[in-house]
C-alpha cells in the first residue's frame, strides 16, 4: 500500500497494521509480538485496601505486644521493629511482582519448582525443624525462622490454576480432572499433619476444595471426597481416644463450654471471651487493654482480634471486618474479570485463603468455632505469613493488570 506525495509525487511506503512487514515474495506478514513480562497499570483499589489493612494490622499488633515484648526482651518495641521490617520486605516483593506478568507463574519451571520446593522445605521441618508449642512447624536459618506451610499455600494455588487452565475440557472427568487435583491436595495436608499443622491443614484443604468446585469438577466427585473426609475423621479421633490421645475431644469440651476447664484446656478461649465483652461499643481506648498483660496468652499472634475489641470495641471491630469484606470483593471482581482461567484462578485462590484465614480466625477468638490456632492476616505477628500474604498481594494486582476493570 503507497500513497502519493503531493509535493513529489513519490510514493511513501506505509508500515501495515499489526506490525506486518512484507516477505521476501512480497506477501505482508505479521512480526512477531514478543511477550513482554512487564505490564503497565495497577488497581489502586486494591492497593490501598490493602494498605490500610497493613497499617491497621501494624499498629494493632503493637499495641497488644508491647507489654509482652518489655517483659520479655526489655523492649518494648521488639516486635514492632520486627514486622515493621518484614512488613517493608514484602512490599517490595508485592510492588515487584506487581509490575510481573502473572503468566510467569504459569511455566512448568515455576509450577514444578514451587511444588519440589514445598514438598522439601515440608519434609526438611520434620528431620531438622524447631518445635514450639507442641509441634514442628519452623525452620531456623540464623536468627530468623520461617513456616514452609506458608509456601504451600501458595504452591496449592499455582499448581490447581496452572492444572484447571491446561485440563480444563477434562476437568470432569474422573481420572484426568478430579483424580490428579485430590491427590496433590491429600498429599499437601498429609504433610501438614506429620508437623501437626491443623489450621493450615483445614486451610490448604479449602482452598483446594473450592478451587476444585470453582474450576467444574463433578460435584459428586467432592461429594465423595467429603464424605470420605468424615469417614477418616472419625476414625482417627476414635483411635487418638482409645491410645490416650484425647486432642479434638478436648478441643470440642472447650468450644462447647468455654467455662468447663479454665484452668488449663478452656483458659486460652475463656480470657478472649472476658477480653472482648469487656471492649463493650467503644472500646476502652488504643493501647488501654488490661488482658495483654499476660491474662490473654498469644496477643501478638492468633488473638490479636480480641485485644482489637478490647481497645476498639464493636465499632473497631466491625471496621476490621468490613476492611476484609471490601477486600474480598475487590478481590472476586478481579477474578471474575481476569482475562484467562490461569488469572481467574489465581485471583481466586488468593482472594479466598486471605478471606478464609480472616472469618477462621474471628470465629475462633470469638468462640464461634472450636480453637485451631490460625492467624489474622495483616495483622498476627510472623514474618513469613506476612511477606507470603504481601507477595500473594502483587500476584493480585499483576493479575488486575491485564484484567477488564472498570
């Protein structure tokens, strides 16, 4: 194609759409497009949301762990310091992966890779891991220790997005949909539980659950899982109990009648209980809790919610969930505008463990389910829940990137 020049006449050749380019023959022919990893963009929606999370989450766990890091560590800005430090690590991964095509998750180096390197960081806890609080969970490198269940998590996510996407006109099929996708999740939460791990064990099982729901597996091939899930539970709490090991029994005993041992297996739920009532509408003012000195164990951790109603009362506590609230939406509607099932996916995943650890977490503090010990996102002390939660943040908003948001 030429058009004429009026001041020449000469023709000027014009680069035909799509960056095509003639062939030696003289037929045109499209360049081709190299893939770029980079994108521009970002939903600041979900930034700021999650922000304000983070802020929120930092100052609330100061302010229930100040006392206990004086008593401790003769400071009292031990912990602060600390997940100020994490906090700082994982927004630079977030803001790094950010600017990442989401799709680099999808090549079999980083599916595979994450997948080996859960397994073995898993297997590595149970032959050289730390033991706290009755379990091994930890893995000691210097000064600073890390969960490996964290990373699985994650791990779970990208292999069933990467799996759906590439099996996805199979995926009800038994062998080749459900079959696969429910051995990968047993083995997850069978090495969750050699540590024993039991929230994160309930948590990977959900996300995979629902993923597996989300993506079109046969709904009576869960049905069957389930059903199967009972089965082996009941059959394990029999056994615990007949060999002495009476665990979920007294888990159960707790969460019935949170009054029945307070000395000792109903203490811990019995002190959050007094610890949010007595926050009543208001609040008695940040930082004037009475129950973070050393009435309510873990208030840095897994019962920092209640510390929050004490300070904060129901007003304060009703912000922090609709905080989440606004988050999972914001998060569903990335997924449901993502441009393919490996996004979707994704977005899916990370918006619903985040959702899920948040509504365990209140409902465990507020007796609403029995004790299992999970952590508040954003705002429960630990560096490596922190910078995974933060990282899983900039695979978000690398997905809504290339999403059709309005």
């Amino acid at each position: 194609m030429a058009q004429k020049s009026k001041k020449s006449g000469s023709a000027i050749k014009l680069r035909p759409k799509n960056n095509a380019v003639p062939s030696a023959q003289g037929e045109t022919t499209a360049a081709p497009v190299k893939k770029k990893w980079f994108r521009s963009g970002f939903d600041y929606p979900l930034f700021t949301i999650v922000i304000i999370l983070l802020a929120f989450g930092i100052i609330m766990m100061f302010s229930a762990s100040y006392a206990n890091a004086y008593t401790t560590f003769g400071d009292s800005l031990y912990y602060l310091k600390r997940q100020a430090l994490f906090a700082a690590a994982g927004l630079v991964i977030m803001l790094l992966l950010s600017t990442i095509d989401y799709h680099i998750f999808q090549t079999k180096i980083m599916v595979y890779g994450m997948g080996i390197a859960s397994i073995g960081l898993m297997l590595a806890v149970k032959l050289v891991g730390r033991t706290q609080y009755g379990s091994e969970r930890w893995l000691q490198i210097g000064e600073f220790s890390f969960q490996p269940s964290e990373i699985m998590k994650l791990a779970i996510i990208i292999f069933f997005a990467y799996y759906v996407e590439k099996y996805y006109e199979r995926i009800r099929e038994f062998k080749k949909g459900f079959l696969p996708l429910a051995f990968i999740l047993a083995a997850a939460c069978g090495l969750l539980m050699m540590q024993p791990h039991l929230s994160a064990t309930i948590i990977v099982f959900a996300i995979g659950f629902s993923m597996m729901f989300v993506s079109g597996v046969n709904i009576k091939y869960l049905l069957l899982m389930i059903a199967l899930l009972l089965v082996l539970l009941v059959i394990a709490i029999l056994v615990l109990n007949a060999l002495g090991y009476d665990y979920f029994t007294a888990r159960w005993e707790s969460w019935v009648d949170p009054e029945s041992d307070i000395e000792d297996n109903t203490f811990q739920t019995y002190q959050s209980l007094i610890t949010i009532g007595s926050g009543g509408m208001f609040g008695l003012g940040f930082g004037n809790s009475r129950q973070k000195y050393d009435y309510l164990p873990m208030t840095r951790n897994d019962f920092v919610f209640s510390i929050i109603c004490e300070e904060l009362g129901f007003v304060g506590a009703a912000l922090v969930i609709l905080l989440f609230i606004i988050f999972v939406l914001r998060g569903f509607y990335i997924c449901s505008r993502a441009r393919d099932k490996f996004g979707m996916m994704l977005a899916f995943g990370i918006t619903f463990q985040i959702g899920l650890q948040a509504l365990l977490n209140i409902a465990v503090v507020t007796n609403s389910v029995p004790n299992t010990g999970i952590s508040l996102p954003f705002f429960s002390y630990g560096g490596t829940a922190l910078i995974m939660q933060l990282a899983e943040m900039g695979i978000l908003l690398s997905v809504s990137r290339k999403a059709a948001l309005d």
